[in-house]
C-alpha cells in the first residue's frame, strides 16, 4: 500500500521533531531566557546600584577609560542603558593574561568609576549557549544548532500539513485526557504562535547563514573578510598607530552630531583605535534597541580632529536591509516591555510545543507496546531522555542562580563555577531517572525545579540586600520583576508536578487509556 | 488594552460560532444560523479592525510584530480559559473591549 502525502509528512514530522527535540528545547527555553539578558546580569550582581545615566556620561566614560587602560590600543564602551544601568567597556591590554588580551569592567553610569561585583557570566551564559552550546568549539556547536534548525523548520511545515484540523480545533484543549490532552496542547503551543515558531526558526537560521551557507558571501567578497565584516557587521577597519602622540578629540560634539545624524537616534557603543596616537580613530554606534534592522548605523571620526570621515548603515542595500530585520525580529532587541512581554510568551509556547511534541511520541509508543506486551529500549531511552532534557533543564537553570548566590565572591574561576555547576546539576537529571520509575522521576525533577526557583526570592532576603522588601520599596523594577518572575515560574512547574502526580494516582501505570484518534491516524481519515 | 481586546474578543466570537465551543460555554449544541452568522461577523470584523490599536502605538514595522504577538497572546489566554473556565472566558470577551475603550479614551 502506497502511503499518501499526509501519512507521509506526519511520518516526516514525527521523525525531524523527535530527532532533534531535546537540542531545541534547551535552545528554545534558553533562547526565551536570553530576551531577559541584561535583566538577569544585572539580577546577578546584586552589589550594583540601579541608577539613571548622567547627562553627559560620554566624556566621563572617556575620561575613566583613558585612566583604566592608558597604554591600550582600542577601547570600546558600552553605554548604560534603562535596561541595563552600567556602562559596559572592555579595552584591549597587551599585559593582559587571556589569549585574545581583553580585559573588561562596569563603570557606574553617572561618574564613571569601577564598579566592583561578583564574577558572573550572567545572562550572556544563555545567550551564548543558545547557539554556542558549552564545553566544545563555537564552530561545532553552531552548526549542531544550525543543523537542528533546519529540522525544525521541516517539521513545522510538516506539522501544518500534517495537522488536518487546524481550523476546526484552533481553540480546542482538552485537560485531562491522557494522549489527546498532548496532542491538543501540542497543536494550540504550535498554531497559535505559529507567526513566531516560523518566523524565530527561519530568522535563527539567518543569523547563523554566514557559517552555513558562506558561498555566495565568499564569490562576493572573494575572499576578503575583513571587508565582508565591514560591510556587515559595521566594524571599522584596523588602524595601525602611527607612533607620534596627540590629544583625543572632545566627544561631547562627535555624539550631538550623530543624534543629529540619526534623527534623535542614541549612542549604543563609542569604539576608540589608537587613542592618544596621531592616527586615533573614535566610532559611534547607534543603540540597536531602536530600531527593527540590526544592521548596525555608526559614524566613524579621526580621533584629533573629530572630521567625519564614513558612515555606514544609513542607507542599506536591500539584501542587506533584509538580513538585518531577520537579525533583528531574532533577537528582538528593539522591543519594548510589552513586545517583549509577547517574545517571553511565545517563546515559552514555543518550548511546550517541543516538549509536548517529545512526550506525545513516548506516550503514543509506549501505548503501543503495551498493546504488544514489551516495551522496547528505544522507547525507554526516549522516556528516560525526555525527563532529563525537560524536566532536568529547569532544575539546572535554577542552580545556576543558586551557585551565583553561594558561591564565594571572590573565589578563583568563580563566573566558571556557575556553569560547571549548572551542567553538574543537568547531569545528575539524567542520571536520577535510572533509579526511579518514570513517572517519580517527573514528579520530582519538577517538584525540585519548582522549589529552587520558588525558593531564590527566599534566598535573597536571606544573603542580598536586594530582596523584594527592598527592590519593591525602591522603585527597582528589574530586580523586583525578576523575583516575582521566579515565583511565577516556580508555581507554574509545581502546577505541572501536582498534576503529573494525580494523573498517576487515577490511573496508575498507563497514562492514557481513554485513546483518541492518534495524529498519524487523524491524517489517514 | 485595546490591541489585546479586540483580537480576544474576535476569538471568542468565532469559537461561539463553532458547535463544539458553543457547548462549552452556553450548555447546547444547536446554533441559530442567524446567531452563527452574526457571531461570524462580529468576529471577523473585530479581527480586521485589531491590527489599528497596534499600528497606532508602534508603526507599521514594530506595529505589525505587536499585532502577531497580540493575536497569539489572545488566543493563548481563551483557548486556556476555554478548557478550564469557560464562562469566564466568554465574559471577558465583553469586559477587555469595554475596559480598553475606557482606558483609551
């Protein structure tokens, strides 16, 4: 018997979802972190004070770093945000100890001193393992993750064509019912955030476009990185100094000029080669969070003179323009509070549909082999899978933020520890479900996800100054929000075990035996 | 407000006009055909109409990413509502337009 194109797509769909699902779902839910970024950096250092950006923060920020990093060939400062209230600036030291000879600091953002806080990756930890995965080469993980992509974006056409009902059962979820309650919360995780699930799959996949497809960019460029990095990411070309010393210009008239250039538009980032060299060079990079396109806009000046001497990214080329409101819709940076309210959400929609979509096959191949009396390995290596890359997951993101708030603040390759002890905790998730039935298992990797995130708040009053007694008095949204996130996020997980847990006290043993018509049987009718 | 109103309040018309969902929330299956065309009506034309409060507050760029996210963030909320509450979810497709028209005005 021939099968037709729907059995044939859900075989597809069933298959390139399954494969990959346990990589894309900690690249969803990290990826859903990393929208927070500078929220869970700064929720991270609780030693740093929430203050407002001075008026002329740019020629003190000047000031600190030619003091800081006097001997140092380029400097680049990030600018203190509402988001994130430090400025953020790293310099080139050629003393330095690590291999690309960085160094970096916070500076407070009305006087430009040091900041001194806890070593912590923060939230770059999630955003970087979103696509760098950990422990392996950049260059291997990306196109893991890119690889992963793909699959993704073939089962989710596959899924569309595959879902016979959409219409029909837009609104349908049904509680309650074993497999039909997968299947349904499966489909209303995908279709109703379906503009997102295509759009964040397709556009993840474009920023990633250069390693995996690097062909036509290669003919174009023929070869010459340097000039494709100018070209698209904006960065300035490398001078060399000159070796005769001279004064930095005044920033204060380069920033007005390109507020004027931009149309009111903000400085994100000031980038300084060679200063105090007569070849010094100052870069001005307009803040990202202000528009779609992330196609960089900057103006670049001579250092002595402040001379305008290009500017890029005012008026793109179409495939450019394009791949950088791809880039932008991606990681959603010029998003407001409610816009990114909506990122969070789907993105969490976006995480449930692969984790329904990993437990729907368990629970449909499991009913299965019941039927013929043996369950096999494979369905047992998937089941024993699925706990550890769902329910482990969240375990281990809360015991990232515990060890940053219990680890010594001044203990050596402490912001390292954090991570070792995040996949430490990950990693005894995939063992526990070896010692325990599986529906235990479930129950208490989500029973301790929901503690230690619901407990982190707790914590806080306990070890922090910035407690919600505190933050909430303040006026500290950030950190308030971000406790009370916790919460939330703690109960949500505690719902989800209280309710695993009575499902396996009515129906001991099989999770579903009241078994609807199955998704590949749907698609036979 | 009103750019989440408008698309829940859309929602929850088209799901009265579908018998499954009528069940759910009134206790009967049959349907009036006026009823369910009126209903089919007010919901598409309430969908139509939801993209302006968007538009209005973001632009047509920002604006339109707002309006995708709205309408998933609405259906979301009525499809859970429907599964567990589903009076409430009914109701507050009149009391989101009329608190978001307060609020707007």
């Amino acid at each position: 018997m021939k099968p037709g194109f729907r059995q044939s797509m859900a075989w597809l769909h069933t298959w390139s979802g399954l494969l990959v699902g346990w990589v894309l779902f900690a690249v969803f839910l990290t990826g859903t972190a990393a929208y927070l970024r500078p929220e869970i950096s700064l929720w991270m250092r609780p030693e740093l004070e929430v203050t407002r950006p001075g008026p002329d923060i740019a020629p003190r920020l000047m000031e600190a770093m030619a003091r800081i990093a006097p001997g140092s060939q380029s400097w680049t400062i990030g600018m203190p945000t509402a988001r994130d209230p430090v400025a953020r600036v790293f310099w080139r030291d050629p003393q330095a100890p690590n291999r690309r000879g960085f160094r970096d600091a916070a500076l407070h953002p009305v006087t430009g001193e040091v900041l001194t806080a806890r070593a912590t990756r923060g939230g770059e930890f999630f955003y970087r393992f979103h696509f760098d995965l950990h422990y392996m080469s950049p260059i291997v993980a990306r196109w893991i993750v890119s690889v992963c992509a793909m699959f993704m974006l073939v089962a989710i056409i596959s899924g569309i064509v595959t879902h016979r009902r959409i219409f029909a059962d837009f609104f349908t979820f049904r509680p309650g019912k074993g497999q039909r309650s997968w299947l349904d919360g499966h489909a209303v995780a995908a279709v109703l955030a379906l503009p997102y699930h295509l759009m964040i799959t397709y556009t993840g996949l474009v920023t990633l476009m250069f390693l995996t497809m690097p062909w036509g960019a290669q003919l174009a460029y023929k070869g010459d990185r340097a000039a494709m990095n100018a070209d698209i990411f904006g960065n300035a070309p490398v001078t060399r100094p000159a070796g005769r010393p001279a004064p930095l210009v005044e920033i204060g008239p380069l920033v007005e000029e390109a507020a004027r250039r931009w149309e009111g538009g903000s400085v994100g980032r000031i980038a300084v080669q060679n200063p105090g060299d007569a070849r010094a060079t100052i870069q001005l990079v307009r803040q990202d969070s202000e528009r779609i396109s992330f196609n960089p806009q900057s103006l670049l000046f001579d250092g002595t003179t402040g001379v305008l001497i290009s500017a890029t990214g005012e008026a793109a080329l179409p495939a450019a323009e394009t791949r950088g409101v791809m880039y932008g819709l991606h990681v959603g940076r010029f998003a407001g509070p409610l816009l990114r309210g909506l990122f969070l959400l789907s993105g969490l929609a976006g995480s449930v549909m692969v984790a329904t979509g990993c437990v729907l096959w368990a629970v449909r191949t499991r009913q299965q082999a019941e039927k013929r009396g043996r369950v096999g390995f494979g369905t047992r290596l998937v089941e024993h899978l699925n706990i550890a890359a769902i329910a482990g997951l969240p375990v281990a993101m809360a015991t990232f933020f515990w060890a940053n708030r219990l680890l010594p603040a001044q203990m050596e390759g402490r912001a390292e520890w954090e991570i070792h002890l995040f996949f430490a905790a990950w990693g005894l998730c995939l063992l526990h479900p070896l010692l325990r039935s599986g529906r235990r298992a479930w129950v208490e990797q989500l029973g301790l996800g929901a503690l230690l995130f619901a407990l982190l708040p707790l914590l806080n009053f306990a070890i922090t100054r910035r407690h919600l007694g505190v933050t909430l008095a303040e006026g500290d949204w950030i950190r308030a929000g971000f406790d009370l996130g916790l919460l939330a996020l703690g109960a949500a997980l505690g719902a989800v075990a209280l309710l695993v847990a009575q499902h396996g006290r009515t129906r001991p043993g099989t999770r579903c035996r009241a078994a609807a018509p199955l998704a590949t049987a749907e698609a036979a009718e | 407000m009103l750019g989440l109103a408008l698309p829940y309040a859309g929602f929850t018309a088209l799901c009265l006009a579908m018998e499954r969902h009528h069940e759910q929330v009134l206790g009967r299956r049959q349907i009036p055909p006026g009823l369910r065309l009126v209903l089919r009506l007010a919901g598409w034309l309430l969908l139509l109409t939801s993209p302006l409060p968007c538009l209005a507050l973001a632009g047509w760029g920002g604006g339109s990413v707002l309006w995708c996210g709205m309408l998933t963030a609405a259906a979301l909320l009525l499809t859970l509502l429907l599964a567990y509450v589903p009076r409430l979810a009914a109701g507050l497709a009149l009391v989101l337009p009329t608190l978001g028209l307060l609020l707007a005005s």
